[in-house]
C-alpha cells in the first residue's frame, strides 16, 4: 500500500517535471523507465521517437529506440541499435550494461 502511494507521489512529480522540461533528457529517461514498468510500449514508442528528433540521448534517440525494440523482443535490432550507440559514444555506459 505505501509502495503504491510512494511510485504514484512520484509518477505526480514526474508529470509535473514533463510539462515544465519536456526535452530533458533526465526527464526524458524516467518518463522512458516508467514506461517500461507499465509496459506502456506506445509511451516508448513516443519517447523514442522524441529522443531521434531531438538527439536526447547524444547518439541519435539509438539508445532509446534500441531498449523498445529489446522490449518488444526484436533482439537483432536491438543489439544493432546499441552497437551503434557504442560506436558513436564509446564511453557510454548504460549501452554497454545493455
């Protein structure tokens, strides 16, 4: 019950974070993250499309765009995305987690 209420206090703020900076990329991630746990892929689809178009994540939205398709299971490209996300940003860690 009180994990419940603490993750929807926090959705709250994370909603209000969203509307005043849209394009952070700290917002951007946790909106991301919040949508993998409700398995909203439609959410990730817009995010990582948001992330190509803005260049969010540094490397194109690839590193976004390659956790959706690991998500819905399209490994191939996923592991594709992420190798390009590592080409262009050696030092990037989450990629290389993932």
């Amino acid at each position: 019950e009180a994990r419940n209420r603490n993750i929807e206090t926090a959705r709250g703020f994370l909603s209000q974070a969203a509307k005043l900076s849209p394009e952070d990329p700290k917002v951007v991630d946790a909106l991301f993250e919040d949508a993998i746990r409700r398995e909203d892929k439609a959410e990730m689809a817009r995010l990582a499309t948001l992330a190509e178009s803005k260049n969010i994540d540094k490397v194109g939205g690839q590193f976004y765009r390659g956790r959706l398709q690991y998500v819905e299971e399209k490994f191939a490209e996923a592991a594709q995305s992420l190798r390009n996300v590592v080409e262009r940003d050696k030092l990037n860690a989450s990629a290389w987690r993932l």
